[in-house]
C-alpha cells in the first residue's frame, strides 16, 4: 500500500509499505478522508521521530476484523481515534482522561495518510465511532478536532451569555467560535494574522474579527461595554498570543491555553497586574476522551455544529506535501483533507 512518509515539512515522500496484517482482536481499515492537523506541521514536536507516517483525523471503512471482533462489520462507516485512554488509572477516574499514560503510548498502525490502518485491541474497544449515514467522511474528519474543543470548553466552563475571545482562527480557533455559538456565548471576538481567516471567523460566528497586529486589550472594552473577555482562548502559539490573551481576561475569568507554544517557549507573567485580586482562572486541554468523540459526532450529525464550510482543499494521497505546505504556511486554507484513495 501507498503512504506519505514524513521527513519534515517540505520533504513528504510517498512510499510503498505492506498493507498490515491484524490479530483476532483487531481491524483492518480503508482510509478514505484524512485532516492535516496543526500538530502535524510543528516539526520540532517530531523531529526526533522520523520518518513516520502521520495522520489523526481519519474517517473509515472496514475492511476486515478478527476473529475476536463482534461489534464491527466490513463495510461499516467509522471514526478511529488514535489515542485512547485505559479508563482506570487515577488520571481516568478524575475526569482527566487526556493524561493517562495509556492515552499517550496508543496510536494505530501506521498513521492516517496512507491507505490503510490497523487498528489495535485497545483501539478497536474504547477508540471506534459509527458514522451516521447523513454524515459524510469528510465532515466525520472533523470528529477528533472537535472533541478537543468539546474537552476545553467544558474544562474552561464556559456559560450561556458570556464573552469569548478567541485568540487565533485556525481550524482550533474557527470550531471554538462555531460551539461557542452554539452554547450561547453572548458575544465572540476573534484575532489573527490572516485577512482570509479572520473572514473565516467572521463568517463562523465572530461580531469581531481583528488583525492581532493591531489588537490591544482597549479593543476589546470597547466592543464589549467596557469589560475584556469572560473566557480567553488561545489557539495561536506565536510568545505574542499568550501575551495579548493573559491580559485580555476580566475579573473572574478563564484562560484555555489550547494550543502548544513553540519550542522551550517561556514567558515571564505580570502576577499583581494578571492575578492578584482578580480571581482569574488558567487552564489548559488536550485531546479528547472517547465521550468527547461521541458528543462530537453527535454536534456533526445535528449540524449544531457545522463543519463543511471550513473544508477548503480536498487532495489525493500523492499531494500530501502540497497539503502540509498549505497548513504549515496558514495563509490562504483552513480544513486541508487528503483522500488516500485517489
């Protein structure tokens, strides 16, 4: 089978590999659509790792299962997650299911831009999603995104009627303004550093859209009847990002740092002026539990959530270089998806 071997980010080879074998526990699946994650291009994140084959967001279809294997059937529609956790650990039982041990050390076999997958035991009974029928493969790659931004705005507790700022309108940044709407939030404010998706987050649900060049705090109380943000989002990983969102939350507010800063990243905090006395709340998310998914899946099928909009380019397995290209550049794309079929 045909994958797309990662070197780094402007040296993506496609490559023959064997099509994986499966035990009587595990499946056998077709990849037929795969995102390109913003955490795919951060080379500094992986380049320790390669060559590997990358890819997370992948959206299915049965191939073959195991002997062992009863729920699943070849032909069946499905979302695999690369990452599951054990559901017993300490982390599982505290709700934080993201930092199991478990969760960190799972993937399938190889990743999402190839053909096919192997899915393992664990994967297969804790990390499988039936696609409903009105959803297609494409929409369901927006699966795992979304149940990452599902976990963090549950984490940041997030109320009906409050403000949000989202802090960079990638495709993190463009799914927080969409739930956002969808859970009330009275007023969504975005930033970035692209015209194109700055229109994107207009078009998503954002009253305001502003080039974070230009973005001051002051901005802000004046789009929002004096005050600053109830919850701060930051999906940008620029030293400036983190700078603007810590300073841009109200009394009593909520920063999500959602997103990776770059490499060894570190930032010296003004604590009297941020915290002290203002009872402001820092928190972070990673990923999704396997409840994130099903919620996620169920936001995607009821369109309360909707996705396909934010699909920008649609590219055969053989184009994944131009892909990454794209994503990494984060100019004119949002949502870049490879068909390893084609």
């Amino acid at each position: 089978m045909r994958v797309a071997m990662y070197y780094s980010n402007n040296d993506i080879r496609i490559q023959e590999m064997a099509k994986p074998e499966i035990g009587d526990s595990e499946m056998l699946v077709r990849v037929e659509a795969s995102g390109i994650c913003g955490s795919d291009v951060m080379e500094w994140y992986r380049s320790h790792k390669v060559p590997l084959v990358l890819g997370h967001e992948i959206a299915a279809t049965v191939v073959a299962t195991g002997k062992r294997v009863r729920s699943y059937k070849a032909g069946d529609r499905v979302v695999v997650a690369h990452h599951v956790p054990c559901g017993e650990c300490r982390y599982c039982r505290d709700g934080h299911e993201t930092t199991c041990d478990t969760l960190r050390a799972t993937n399938y076999d190889p990743g999402g831009f190839s053909e096919f997958v192997r899915v393992p035991k664990i994967n297969v009974e804790k990390g499988i999603f039936l696609i409903p029928r009105s959803v297609s493969f494409e929409e369901a790659t927006f699966v795992e995104p979304l149940a990452c931004v599902l976990r963090g705005q549950r984490l940041a507790n997030l109320k009906k009627g409050k403000t949000v700022l989202v802090v960079g309108s990638g495709i993190s940044g463009i799914l927080h303004i969409k739930l956002a709407k969808s859970n009330g939030a009275r007023r969504i404010i975005a930033t970035d550093i692209s015209e194109f998706r700055l229109e994107m987050a207009r078009k998503a649900g954002a009253e305001h859209a502003i080039h974070a060049d230009s973005y001051k705090p002051q901005n802000l109380k004046e789009l929002n009847d004096g005050y600053l943000a109830d919850l701060v989002i930051i999906c940008a990983g620029a030293q400036s990002a983190f700078e603007q969102g810590l300073r841009s939350v109200e009394r009593g507010g909520t920063v999500l740092i959602f997103t990776a800063a770059t490499k060894d990243a570190m930032m010296p905090v003004p604590i009297n002026d941020i915290f002290w006395r203002n009872e402001v709340t820092v928190t972070s998310s990673y990923g999704g539990s396997p409840q994130d998914h099903i919620e996620a899946m169920e936001k995607i099928r009821s369109r309360k959530v909707s996705v396909y909009d934010m699909i920008t380019h649609r590219l055969p397995l053989a184009e994944t270089g131009r892909g990454f290209r794209l994503v990494a550049e984060a100019k004119d794309s949002m949502k870049v998806i490879i068909e390893p079929q084609k």
